[in-house]
C-alpha cells in the first residue's frame, strides 16, 4: 500500500532546484493515488492481503475465494470509502514530506540515491501517522472479515462496533507495523527508482547523460524501483496478520510486531512471511509508475500551465 511524486529528478552535479509547494502540487498527489488505486492498485492490494492472510491458500484459490466473495467487485473490497479516503490524503502528505526532504537533502551533497532513500522514508513515515493507520486497518477488515450470506453489515457500522469495543487503539491497530512497512517502501522505491534514473542516464553515455529523461525511460526506471522493493514483505505480511479478522485457535489476542512475528514463524515457517509476493510485486511496480513517473509528468503539466513554481 502506498504515495505521490516527489520533487523532479535532478542532473548529477548540478543543484536541486526549489520547488514551492502549493495547493495544485499536492492536488497532483491526491489525483495520481486516486487513479493509482482505482485502477489496478486496490484488485492487487486484495490479492495481496488475503494471501498474507489466509496463508495456506496459493494464488488460484486466492482469486476462486475473492470472486466468490463478491465477483468482480470482490477485487475492489474496501475500496469505498476507506482506500479512497486513504488515497486522496496520504499522496498530499508524501508529495509535501519526500518533496521538501528529497531537495535538502540533495543540496547537502549527497546522490540522487541516497536523497530518494531519506525522502521517501520520511514521506513515507509522514503517511503512516497522520493518514494512514484507520484506513489501512478497515481495509484489511473489509477484505478479511467473515461476511454472511444474510442482510450484510455495512462497513461503517463495523468501524463504530470497534471503536466501541477498542477505543482509538483498536481502530489504529498494526499503526506501527504500518509505519515501518512505509517508511521502508517509499525509502527503497523513491532511492532505486533515482539509481535506476541514474544508470539509464550512464548507458546513454556522456553525450546525452545531461538531458532529461523520456516518459518511457521514466516509467522503465520506476517499475524496477517498485518491482525490487518487495524485500520487505515479511514486514507487510506482519501488518496484515496484526490487522486480520480472522479466528485461529492460538492466535495472540493481543498482537505485537514482535508476538506476530512468532506467530507466523509458528504456523507457516519463513514462507509464510513471502505470501502475496506476486501481487504485491505488482502492486509496487503499478504504484511506483504512477506515483513516481505519471507523479512527475503530470506536476511538470500542472506547473506550466498554471504557472511555474
């Protein structure tokens, strides 16, 4: 889960150039997570969660259970309202966090990679802790409660029945989990999404190293930054496991990073922390290019038509 563009890549060996943050930057933020999500993202974030969840089932069964589950719509379950509400606030955060964070970081010295890596894990933290946490929690409860063949209970009554019984906490649950899974995507996309900018740039040797990349050099560049940065899935699949609705005989009923982790290592061994690799493989390439590559290219049209930053 995921995010927006940062600040334009700049040149090796030249300054980063200030880029003010105004209403239309962090708009281009809120759109590009939108689409990103309504597209292709929230089919593969449903994948991905009920094989972190359910982790004895393998990716057939996965989408046997899911269309039964609702057909179509089934890959689009919570969706509406929490993975919109979600998406339309924290690509604003990312895009002001990794933004700002990105550009003093490249004036410091350091490399396009290194700046990526620090923007990304603070935007990505940024997210975690003033947007994401009820969100992310009711769309895992959306995707892995039991629901009856009988009159269905709405998610939002759901949400109430968990803040009555939990409190602020309980509707937060996994906050952290959340948070580590972030602050690690957005640091490994945004930093090898720049690498990877930075080697396409090299192989086209010094003539041309100075000029910008092309959209599908930018895209190409970004897909390799989201498909590598799956590394840290035992991190997501703890996420899931904390934030779950399913019931099993063992369970902890109060769950840690550290207790979940001994659960899962328990049940399943070291697979069990890979499960939903392939969906969330795509999931990140999908994010990456949207929220990098598409990110950039639609403030870069936003800017010039409305005025330059």
């Amino acid at each position: 889960m995921t995010v927006a563009a940062v600040a334009s890549t700049t040149i090796p060996g030249t300054t980063a150039p200030k880029k003010k943050v105004n209403f239309a930057n962090l708009g281009v933020g809120a759109a590009m997570n939108m689409f990103e999500v309504t597209t292709l993202g929230q089919p593969f974030e449903v994948i991905k969660t009920h094989l972190a969840a359910n982790r004895q089932d393998n990716l057939a069964t996965a989408f046997k259970k899911i269309y039964q589950r609702g057909g179509i719509t089934g890959f689009y379950q919570g969706m509406i309202p929490w993975a919109w509400i979600e998406a339309s606030t924290k690509g604003a955060v990312l895009i002001f966090a990794a933004g700002e964070i990105e550009y003093v970081a490249l004036n410091s010295g350091i490399s396009p990679f290194a700046a990526g890596l620090v923007g990304g894990m603070g935007g990505g933290l940024a997210q975690a802790y003033t947007t994401m946490g009820f969100c992310t929690f009711m769309k895992t409860v959306e995707i892995t409660r039991h629901k009856a063949t009988g009159p269905s209970v709405s998610t939002f009554a759901v949400a109430s029945e968990i803040f009555k019984r939990e409190g602020i906490r309980g509707i937060n649950k996994g906050v952290n989990a959340v948070a580590v899974r972030q602050c690690t995507n957005w640091g490994s996309r945004l930093g090898l999404s720049r690498l990877a900018e930075e080697t396409i740039r090299k192989l086209r040797g010094p003539e041309t190293a100075h000029m910008p990349l092309t959209g599908w050099e930018k895209i190409a560049a970004s897909a390799i930054g989201g498909g590598l940065s799956i590394w840290n899935q035992p991190i997501e699949v703890i996420r899931v496991e904390m934030q779950s609705q399913l019931k099993t005989v063992g369970r902890p009923e109060k769950m840690t990073i550290a207790n979940c982790a001994r659960w899962i290592w328990q049940t399943n061994g070291l697979k069990g922390f890979y499960r939903g690799s392939v969906p969330r493989f795509g999931l990140g390439m999908w994010q990456t290019i949207c929220m990098v590559a598409g990110g950039d290219a639609l403030k870069k049209f936003v800017n010039e038509k409305y005025g330059k930053n």
